[in-house]
C-alpha cells in the first residue's frame, strides 16, 4: 500500500475463519508484477480500440460453468445460456 513493498500475502477464508499466508520473494513479487503490468498494457489496447468503435473484437465472449458468476452476465446471452443465474452468496458453505 502507498509503494511500501510488500512481501507477505493472507487469504481469509471467512466461513471457517481460517487463515494463509504466504511469503513472496524477490523473484516471485518480480513475476506478479510483471503478469498485472500485461494485463494493465491488454486492457489498454482494447480499450483504445474499443473507444475507436470495435465493441466486439476486443472482448469476445468465452462462455462457461464461471458466467454463474460474471458482473457481465446482464449483458452477455452467451454466459446466460452457459450457466445458470446464482446469487452472490451461494458461493458461501452452509455455517452448520
């Protein structure tokens, strides 16, 4: 946060209350950074070319068992028919 390096990460799993940690190197930080940068430098480019008037190149649609889930999925009849609707909290295990 705020560019102080950080090398330590936490996963908090809520329903159990359970918590991992994991500790990066160097080198691994390096390779985390480097994949977010592509990502950054593709959503650039389509968004470039999107704003250029091609709406449908640079985000064609790739349906599966995930669009349950999509925040696009109002939008997209492809992810409809894929998978069927799911509220935000049936990803959560029953607490009993």
């Amino acid at each position: 946060m705020l560019r102080t390096p950080c090398h330590t990460v936490e996963l908090h799993h809520l329903p159990t209350g359970e918590v991992v940690e994991w500790e990066h190197t160097d080198e691994s930080l390096a390779r985390h950074l480097s994949r977010a940068e592509e990502v950054a430098l593709e959503a650039g480019e389509a968004d470039e070319r999107y704003r250029a008037g091609d709406t449908e190149a640079p985000f064609p649609p790739s349906p599966g068992p995930l669009c349950s889930w999509c925040d696009f999925r109002r939008h997209c009849p492809e992810g409809r028919t894929a998978a069927p609707d799911k509220l935000p909290w049936d990803a959560l295990s029953d607490p009993s």
